[in-house]
C-alpha cells in the first residue's frame, strides 16, 4: 500500500497492530482482574442462560477517547511507512549551491601572490561550475557575488586584493550564514594560518553543508617565515630636539640571521633610513630611530591629524608577508601652538606676569606664539588650539582682547566648528595680577561670549566689578559654571568656565593670576602641574608622552568592517583599509591539518565526501511536534470529559472548566509587600516607586511602589501584618495607652513603626498595657544586621531610633524622624542636624522589611559552623 | 462484607433464646396445658403403653408405673395425658451457604444466615425446653451431606441460655458451639416436631428432615440481601459455584433484570412452600430484618395449628 513515496511495511505494521492487540489485551486483563467479584449463593437457583465465561456488557466506549485511540493508531501505523524506494535527487545544477570563500588576510600573501591566487580561483571556479551553481564572497566583506564566467572571479579577486586587517573564520562563516543559508557545499579558500582558523568550529556545519579547504599553503618552510615591525614607540620628551623612536622589528617561521633597513616616511618625505640586522636565533629586535625635529618643523599638531607616520621595513630575506612591513603610527611629538596675549610689566623675568605660564606650557610640548599686546582685530585665532589672554592691566580691553575671537564667534554660529571644520581655540582669560582691574577683564568675558553682536555696546554691569570678589560673583549669574573651590563656597574658586552652545567657543575664566604667588595660592611647583591639568581637562593633550603607537591594529576585519553599526564614516574607513597588520597575521602559525576540514584535492576530482541534497531530508521536528500536541491535546480533553462524566454535581463539573480557564488565562502568581500607613502621615497619591525599585533590584521582595493608606483604625487596618504611623495619635486612646485592639494586634503579631513626632514619655505611657520594655536599638540588634551591615541607625537631633520588645520579638519601633517621608518620590530632606542620605535610608529601609518578615531568624546562626568549616 | 450494622433488638438478628411474646391473660386463662405442649383431649387418660416412656433422670418419681417396671423390669413413667411431652427435633443449617453475607459483599447487613438460623434455633429450643417438650437440635455443617451429622439435646432452658451466651461472647462464630454438639447418626425414629432451618441451597434432604415429624415446619433463613437486590452494582458480576457444577456469574443488571433474579427466587421460594404444603408441612420465610413479634406469630400459629394431631383429636383452641 503506497501513499505517495511512502509504502506501508507489512512487518512493520503487523509487529505495530500486534502491539495494539498486546496493550489492548494487557488492559483488558488488568481491566478484568480488577473488575469486582461477589459471591451470591442464590444464583445458583437461577435459570438465566448459561456461559462458562462471564457475561461482559458492551459499551460503546467514550467518543473522544475512541477517536483519541484511533489518532494515536493511525500515528503509530503512519510511523511504520517508510519510502518505497529511496530516490536520489537527479543532479540539477541550479539546485545544488556551491559557495567559495576567499580568504585574503595577509598570511595568505605570505603563500602565494595576488595573481597566482587570482588564477587559481578561476579555475577552481570552471572545476566547479560543472557541479552547481557557484557564488563568491572574499574576507573583504560578507557580499556574496554571483560571478557568470572565471574571468569575473579573476577580476574580483584582483580588484580587492589582500587587507591589511586579519581574518577570523569563525565569524566570517557566522556573518555569512546568515544572509545566505541555502548553502550546500562551501569551499574554503584560505591556508592554515593560526590566527585565522583559531575558534573555527566547521563541524558545526557538517549538519547543513559540505565543508571543503582550499588549501594554498605553500609545503616547507619557504611559506612560513616573516618579518615584520611589531611595536613603534616614542621616546622623546616635549622639549626635545630630536624625536626618537624605538621600533620593535618582530620574527616568525624560521630564525636565520637576517639584516636590513627600516625607514621612516612621513608625509611622502624620508626622515631617515636605519639598518638592523637580527641575529640568527633572536625573534625579536629594537631599532633606535631618531631625526632631528626639524625635520617636521613645519607641521603642526593640526595638520598632522590623521597623517601617520609610516615605517618602511626592507628586509634582505626571509619576508613572507609583505603587508606587515610597513607600519603605521600617528606622529607623536609635534608641539601644539599657544598664543599669549600677556604685557609684561618690565624686562626682567619676574617682571613679566607669563613667565611662569609660559614655562608651564612649554613643559607641556607647546610652542608659545606672545604677543604684549595686540592692535586691530587681533592675531589669527585658528591657528593656535588655545588662546591665553593676561588682562586688566588698566591700559583698556582692546589692548589685550581681540576682537577676532567675537567675529569668529559670531560669524560661526553651528556645531562649534568654523567653516573649515576646524575646531575652535580655548581661551583662557586671567587677571595680569592681583591687582587687575576686573572691570576690563569683564569687558573681555562678555566681548568673546555674550555679546549679541559685533556692535552691542559692552554691558553697564561690568562697571560696577571692582574686586575680585565682585568677579567670581558676576561669572556664575553670567552662566558661568565653577572650576575648583569647593561647593557652595565660590571664595576659592579658581575659575569659571563657559561655553558658547552655538559656536563652540569656550572660555575658561581665571580668578586668580596664572603666576604662582601668594595672593593666588599657587606656588611653583604646583604651577606646571595645574596647567597640565587644565589642559588634559580641555583635551588639549595630543600624542603627547612615550605611548605606543594607536594606529588601528585589526585582528579581525569581520568585527571591525562588515556590518559595522552605525556604519563607518569615510574616515575611519580610509583607516581601516590600511590598519597595521595583526600580530596574529604576522607571525604565520599554522593549524595541524587534522583539526582542519578535508581538503580539495589539487586534481579534479570529486571530493571524499559528499552529503545529499538539503532538500531531500525532510525535518522530522515540525511532526514530532504535532504528535505532542496531539497528545497531549487527546490527554486533557479525555481528563475534561472524564471529569464531566464521572462528576455527578454540576458543582463538580464546573471545576473542570475552572481547571481550563485558570489554564488557559491564568496569571503569574506574585507575592508584594505593602506599605500599610495609618494616619494622615502620608498624603492620597504618594509614591515610593524609586524605593520599590531598589528594594526589588537588591532583594528578591517586591514592594508595592503604592501604599495603603488608613485614615483611622479599622478591622482591615489591624488585618496588616505592619503599620506605618506618624505619631502615636492614631494608635493611642484618650489617656495616652494603647487602643486595645492594637495591643491585640501586637499580640497576635503585628508590626508598629512610629515615625516622629514622639516624646519618650509618651512612648513609655503609650505601651503601659503591655508587658515589655523601650530600649535603645543595640549595634548588635537585629535591625543593624538582617540584610545590611549597619554600624548605626540614622539619628536626628540627637534622639535615637527606639524599639519596644514584646514576646521575644521587636513588635515597635520608633523612629526618630519622618522615614517614609524622606523615602517617598521627591521625598523631603528630614529636618536633622545631620540628615541621612537616601542610601543610608534604603539600606536602613531594607533591613527593616526583613526584621519585619523574619525577625531575628539569622539569631540562631544555624549557618555559622558551615561558614567555619569553609573559613578552615 | 462491609462492617456489621447494628442490631436492631426488633429483629431476628438480635432474638433471644428466652424471648417470648407478650403473655395474655386470655392465653394463660385458657391455656390447657401447664406442662408439655401437646394438647390432650380431656378424656380419663388411659394406660395405652404409646403415653408411656421410659424413665429419665428427674421425672417425677410418683409417675413411674411399678407395674410395668415389675413385668419388664424398665423404669417406665406413665404420662398424664393432659400433660404430654413433645419430641422435638431442630435441625439447623450451618453450611457454607449459610454463612452469606461474605467478606466480599459490599453491603453490611446485621447478622449472616446462620447467625439468625442459631438463633432461631436456639429460641425454639429454649421455648420447648420450657414447655416441656424434649428437645434435640441437630448441626449439618457440610454442604454436601444430606443430613446432619451432630446433635445437641440439652435438658433445661439454662443450658440455652448458657450456650447462647458463650456463643455471643464469640461474635456468634458458629465453631464456638460446635463443641457442644455431638456427632450421631441421624435418627430414623419420627418425631413429634421437627423444625428445620436453612436456605435450602446446599445439600440437605430438606423435604425427609421435614417428613420425620408429625408436624414440621421449615423455616427458610435468606438474607435480606438475597430478598431485595438494589445493593448490586453494574460494574461487579456476581458468581456461585456448585460442588460439581459449573460457574454461574451474572452481571449486577443482569440480575436487577426483571423477570430474572427477583422473579425467580420468588417463584423458587413458593415452589418449595407449595411442595411442603403438598407433604402437610408449614413453610415460613424469615430474614435478619423480620421482625421478632412477626416470627413469634407465625411460630405460635405453627404450634396452635399442631396442637390438634389426629392422634389426640385435641379441639384447636
């Protein structure tokens, strides 16, 4: 019997019908034994028809469980068929995908050329073609190409060449696979570089596909030996002379004693050729370089954004990877301009109120551009990265202040660049000396910043600054925001710094003079450091120091390029493309071929392996999944309708549909704990949603963010488990004891918290019918140590939290201020001296609900001698 | 069997030996006989040797006929014929059919068949013993034999009651008096009365028994159980099996049936009624729930209706 491709097994089916009839037999029987016997003498008395075997009623069985059993005999006997004839997929080329990928990091290079490989994916692209229809990816980027002929291959392969960025297999195959999944047999094009192969699992991928290598490393040791330049660091101070470089020349495959030279390139232009030579045996080299800094005297910092350095190594042999000779770094020890505008008051150094400033910035790499003075508009004010005016000498603003900086503000109103997309200069503005008049110092500030336009007359305000003190009182109402000084106390206030939003133009506005003397506090060797510190604060460092070069350096191009997100902008494309060489890359270590995929042979022929078509295995899951859902369907309606038919009461029957509906709309079950507050502490629509957070964040309680107010005691009051209280009014009668049912309440169990306001005598009077006593809480109460480890609860105004000990347990607590008010969403600062912060609170808070939920359980300590034995 | 229900004092399953109905003052007035339960006519009695016996120990001696004693040298006492003793034979039933209700049975019910036939048979002993009568109580515990093969003949009613009570203090098991009985051959000899109490379902020669007395009556002990069939439930099949015979299980509606099972006990119950009426014999249908003034009815018309034996022409009161 066939049904479709599918033919009934006679064994099997007989051996399935057999086991029906087993099972059907076995239930029968125990059907049968279990069915009750009773002796009745009288029956013998009785003429009804004789039968040796016992008279069994007929019935017919239950509909559904009747169709239940039919189902699952249909499944079993549907489980016997099995294909009538196993029938291959006649080769269609469309049908079968076959996929090459080319790997063309840079130790692949080491193997054979750009042309060579070119050549040889052409042809691999004609052997394969016959079998199927062929795409084409390369490690540049997870495209997947559709070439029509071997040449397309060939230009393609030509057309991209090899990166300079390493290759990660194992990601390049994830990438792929996901856009292109309908592959069948996937070639591998690549060597047995280490680096690449290394967290590739393609056994993973035996289950879909045919996984082949491609395998062009080169047999002997010819293909395994490199070099290549591994590190570049500078070494040079700022004030140096010269720049010196200490680049690292690095070995991998064979250890022969080479030589050659290394030459450092810059902008196109040679700073210089060093020789090397690394001894046999040694893997690892410096190289000194050094060129005179004039060499580059006329780059600045801003130009040399972005342009490497570029260090050329030209060994005499033993080069696999040609890539790797040229490194890349960013071109440290270029010196960043500053001008300072600053007259000097004599000739004399100490005369002169820049000096130490200038010390200062020279310390730091820059170069000084000082001007005493300025006439016009000013110098340019793009060229320097940081503008640093000396005012208030009394010889008038325009004297020290140029007006280029407000028409360059002005004019550039954007994302804080100009026009040319450069950034603008900081300026920093300080006093000449102590006795500056701030008045011009003023006029500057709001020159540069404020000022509408470029004929607004200068503000009256300014007029009225006299002092210094009247300064660092006019900057904050100006927008200015502190730098140094201390909180709430601008006196000691180094300087305000403001920033045009709209042009990006900052400045930072000093109190004090920049001159290490006593009226400003600085002395001299806190004066270069300060300068160093508001220059890294303002970003004005720039490759500054002996760092190592921050050329990217990428080791997987997969990670770094394809699919990027957000994409890459042209920049940091451009610099991708010619990224330093990975170590990994370098240094050709190679995978043992076991670990590797079977390898296409060099001969056409067909491979070891070949799997049948994806489209001829049919996954099994999706009916397995019926079959469960089947069953399990068969299942619950036949425990619905045995219910509905055995229950007698309709009561009964009702549970069924409850037990169906409770499935089928049933909600997770959640335990919170409420806030229950008496009185009118607490007012309709307060929140502690940011405390229920942390609770719940911290622990595993959920608090409910909304309380439960009671205005008065009720029954459902005293039905909480805790009661928040503020004051004892709403607890205590008319003679000041406890309400009886609260003392019932407590007895039972409850949990009081009284908030302040509370006298001790009141407390004591509020708990006369109790047997129990008020004590302080105790370092080593349980409140101090149940979640948090607390050394002390938050005291105000000098009274202490207070808890009343009733029945072994802490049954009050009172609490010297308002808590939950200080806890609540936007809560109030609690009036004390010295008011705890909203962490303490929490904390506090925390330890609270676990007193409240377990008491002193941890008091037992019946974990302490595990803790010991695992201290031993 | 479900635990045993209690017993309700009004019926068999609680009779006492020494129960007795309500005594009359119509009845004593008029009873004719102070001693022995026979009636005898009124006439002089007469010297016939079938109102002689033979002596046994307690007669009263002045009744001896030294006469007889004289020319045949046995003790021979002469009855009044106004006071005459009755032989009585009480057969009872034990068997295995008499021990329904079993474990099994689902129901409770307050006493088995042979807990009510002892008891009845106990209480018939005891009322003859009272009235003078002698009275022997035969046991047939096998199934299979035909008649029973141990005997009891107690001489007063304490003997009852004494054997009554080491019974009940035995939870009425049937081996706490077994002792008691002797084994014996069954007589052939006719008696005067002969009770037999069974559920005619084993063995036993029911219809002989009954033929050995001049006047008998057979009680029927069922169980009310076997009377009223509600209690069988559709999903147990209820089954017997007869030494030799095959096995007989119906289903529990097959026999609430009607016409099957209800209608033929009915039909098998006065078939053995008319067969008894046929050979002269009294048939009586008793249960654990009949009530004790009921069988205290039908036991008195019984013994009014064989106080006028053709011998004696005694009137019926």
């Amino acid at each position: 019997m066939n049904f479709g491709n599918l033919m009934l097994t006679p064994t099997w089916t007989v051996l399935a019908a057999s086991a029906l009839a087993l099972i059907g037999l076995v239930l029968w029987w125990l059907l049968r034994k279990r069915q009750q016997r009773v002796w009745l003498p009288t029956v013998r008395i009785l003429r009804l028809e004789a039968h040796l075997l016992p008279q069994l009623v007929l019935r017919p069985p239950p509909l559904l469980a009747f169709l239940c059993f039919v189902v699952c005999a249909l499944a079993l006997l549907g489980l016997t068929l099995r294909p009538r004839t196993q029938i291959y997929t006649p080769f269609e080329p469309n049908q079968t995908h076959l996929h090459l990928f080319c790997d063309l990091s840079p130790s692949v290079s080491a193997q054979l050329g750009l042309e060579e490989y070119a050549e040889r994916i052409a042809v691999l692209y004609d052997t394969l073609q016959k079998q199927g229809r062929v795409s084409l990816s390369t490690s540049h980027s997870p495209e997947v190409v559709q070439p029509k002929s071997a040449d397309e291959v060939r230009q393609l392969v030509l057309q991209r060449g090899f990166h300079r960025s390493g290759l990660n297999l194992g990601n390049a195959m994830k990438e792929l696979l996901k856009e292109t999944t309908d592959i069948d047999r996937l070639f591998i094009v690549s060597d047995r570089d280490q680096h690449s192969w290394t967290g590739f699992n393609w056994r993973y991928l035996l289950e879909e596909m045919d996984v082949q290598f491609y395998d062009l490393s080169k047999e002997g040791r010819s293909g395994r030996s490199n070099i290549f330049i591994n590190d570049a660091r500078y070494l040079s101070t700022a004030e140096a002379q010269t720049m010196e470089w200490d680049v690292e020349i690095g070995r991998g495959g064979s250890s022969d004693d080479t030589s050659g030279t290394i030459e450092a390139v810059y902008m196109g232009r040679s700073l210089g050729s060093f020789a090397w030579r690394l001894p046999e045996g040694k893997q690892r080299l410096n190289v000194h370089l050094s060129w005179p800094v004039q060499a580059v005297a006329g780059v600045s910092a801003q130009d040399a954004q972005g342009i490497p350095l570029i260090l050329r190594l030209h060994p005499g042999s033993g080069d696999g990877v040609a890539l790797d000779d040229e490194f890349r770094t960013p071109l440290k020890g270029l010196k960043q301009d500053v001008i300072l505008i600053g007259e000097s008051s004599g000739e004399r150094l100490l005369e002169d109120p820049a000096e130490q400033l200038e010390v200062a910035l020279e310390i730091q790499g820059f170069r000084i551009k000082r001007y005493d003075f300025i006439s016009g508009v000013g110098p340019k004010t793009l060229e320097a990265p940081l503008i640093v005016l000396l005012g208030g000498g009394g010889a008038g603003v325009d004297r020290f202040c140029p007006r280029s900086l407000a028409t360059m503000r002005l004019a550039h109103q954007g994302d804080g660049r100009s026009l040319a997309g450069e950034r603008l200069p900081k300026i920093w503005l300080a006093p000449q000396g102590e006795a500056a008049d701030y008045r011009e110092l003023c006029r500057c500030y709001t020159r540069l910043l404020l000022t509408p336009d470029a004929a607004a007359p200068e503000p009256s305000y300014c007029d009225s600054i006299e002092s210094r003190s009247q300064w660092v009182g006019l900057l904050p109402s100006l927008g200015a925001k502190q730098v140094g000084g201390s909180v709430g106390n601008a006196a000691h206030t180094l300087a305000f710094h403001q920033r045009d939003q709209r042009s990006g133009l900052e400045i930072l506005a000093f109190t004090v003079p920049l001159a290490p003397t006593p009226g400003s506090g600085i002395n001299h060797a806190q004066m270069p450091i300060l300068v160093k510190e508001l220059i890294a604060w303002q970003g004005l460092t720039h490759g500054q120091g002996t760092q190592g070069g921050q050329w990217p350096r990428t080791g997987d191009i997969v990670q770094a390029l394809w699919n990027h997100l957000p994409p890459l902008d042209a920049e940091a494309l451009a610099q991708l493309r010619v990224s330093n060489v990975p170590l990994g890359e370098s240094l050709l270590g190679e995978v043992d071929l076991q670990s590797l995929p079977p390898r296409w042979a060099a001969e056409l022929r067909s491979s070891s392996k070949q799997l049948p078509s994806k489209k001829d295995r049919e996954d099994p899951l999706p009916w397995l999944r019926l079959a469960a859902y089947l069953c399990i369907g068969a299942g619950f309606l036949e425990g619905i309708v045995a219910l509905s038919v055995r229950l007698r009461s309709v009561l009964k029957a009702g549970v069924g549909v409850v037990l169906m509906l409770t499935l089928l709309h049933g909600g997770k079950a959640e335990a919170r704990i409420e806030f229950n507050v008496l009185g009118s502490g607490l007012v309709e629509g307060t929140n502690f949603s940011t405390l229920a957070r942390e609770v719940g964040r911290r622990t595993s309680i959920e608090l409910a963010a909304k309380p439960e107010l009671f205005t008065k005691l009720s029954p459902e009051a005293l039905a909480e488990p805790w009661l928040w209280t503020s004051g004892s009014g709403a607890v205590a009668n008319q003679s000041g004891e406890l309400k009886t049912e609260v003392a019932t309440w407590l007895r039972r169990g409850g949990f009081l918290i009284i908030e302040a306001p509370w006298q001790p005598l009141q407390l004591n009077k509020l708990t006369r019918p109790l047997n129990g006593s008020w004590q302080p809480l105790p370092p080593d109460h349980e409140v101090m140590r149940s979640f948090y480890l607390l050394d002390a609860l938050p005291s105000c105004n000098g009274e202490i939290w207070r808890g009343y000990s009733f029945d072994g347990r802490l049954a009050i607590l009172a609490v010297p201020y308002g808590f939950l008010d200080a806890l609540k969403d936007h809560g109030a600062v609690p009036a004390c001296k010295d008011p705890p912060d909203q962490e303490r609170g929490t904390r506090v808070f925390i330890n609270l609900i676990m007193v409240a939920l377990a008491t002193d359980y941890k008091r037992d300590q019946i974990h302490l001698p595990e803790i010991l034995k695992r201290l031993r | 069997m479900a635990e045993a229900s209690p017993k309700d004092p009004a019926t068999l399953a609680a009779l006492h030996p020494a129960r007795t109905r309500e005594v009359q003052y119509r009845d004593y007035k008029n009873s004719l006989q102070l001693f022995g339960s026979q009636f005898m006519s009124l006439k002089r009695p007469t010297r016939l040797p079938e109102a002689g016996r033979e002596y046994t120990p307690g007669d009263p001696v002045n009744l001896i006929d030294w006469k007889a004693y004289g020319r045949l040298g046995q003790l021979i006492v002469r009855e009044v014929r106004d006071q005459s003793t009755s032989r009585v034979l009480i057969g009872v039933d034990v068997s295995a059919t008499m021990q329904w209700p079993s474990s099994d049975v689902p129901q409770s019910v307050a006493a088995t068949k042979a807990e009510v036939a002892l008891r009845l048979a106990l209480h018939l002993a005891h009322l003859h013993l009272r009235m003078g009568d002698l009275v022997e109580v035969w046991l047939l515990s096998d199934a299979r034999a035909a008649y029973p093969e141990a005997v009891f003949k107690p001489r007063r009613g304490a003997e009852i009651i004494a054997l009554y009570e080491h019974w009940v203090a035995q939870d009425c098991a049937v081996q706490a008096i077994r002792g008691e009985f002797q084994a014996a051959p069954w007589p052939q000899a006719k008696r005067d009365r002969v009770f037999w109490l069974g559920d005619a379902l084993g063995g036993a020669k029911v219809a002989d028994v009954l033929l050995m007395g001049k006047k008998s009556l057979f009680i029927h002990v069922l169980s009310s159980l076997e009377l009223q069939i509600d209690w069988l439930q559709s999903s147990t099949s209820y089954f017997d099996q007869e030494a030799g015979r095959d096995l007989r299980e119906y289903q529990g509606p097959v026999l609430k049936h009607p016409g099957n099972y209800l209608a033929q006990l009915t039909a098998w119950c006065d078939d053995w009624r008319l067969r008894l009426q046929r050979q002269g014999c009294d048939y009586v249908r008793l249960t654990e729930t009949t009530q004790v003034a009921s069988y205290l009815s039908s036991l008195e018309d019984f013994i009014q209706s064989s106080g006028a034996g053709p011998e004696t022409g005694a009137s019926r009161r």
